[in-house]
C-alpha cells in the first residue's frame, strides 16, 4: 500500500505544477456567471494556455 501511495504521489506534482503555472498566468477566477458559460470560459483558458506553450517552444524546436 506504501509504494502505491509513493507512486501516485510521484506523478500528482506534474499534475500540480500545471495547473498552478496555468493559475498564475490566467488567474483562477471565471467571470462567467452560469455554470455552462463557466465551462466553456475554462476550455478557452485551457486552450489558449496550451496555444501559447507551443509558441514558446517552437525557438527551442
């Protein structure tokens, strides 16, 4: 049980760095009001975070 926890912890701080890089670039807020807006709101966000790590990484490529 111990190597199990070890082992999913180990994979949950990629996890975590994405997701507070993506926070503190876009803020953590939605200014949506309703939830189906809200949704689409943070795939917009998702999408444009994901857009702009390519472009910088396209130099390195």
């Amino acid at each position: 049980m111990q190597s199990r926890d070890l082992k999913e912890s180990g994979r949950r701080w990629i996890a975590e760095i994405v997701f507070s890089s993506k926070k503190r670039m876009l803020g953590e807020d939605l200014l949506s009001k309703k939830f189906s807006a809200q949704k689409v709101e943070s795939g917009l966000k998702v999408m444009f975070y994901n857009q702009f790590l390519i472009q910088s990484w396209e130099w390195v490529l």
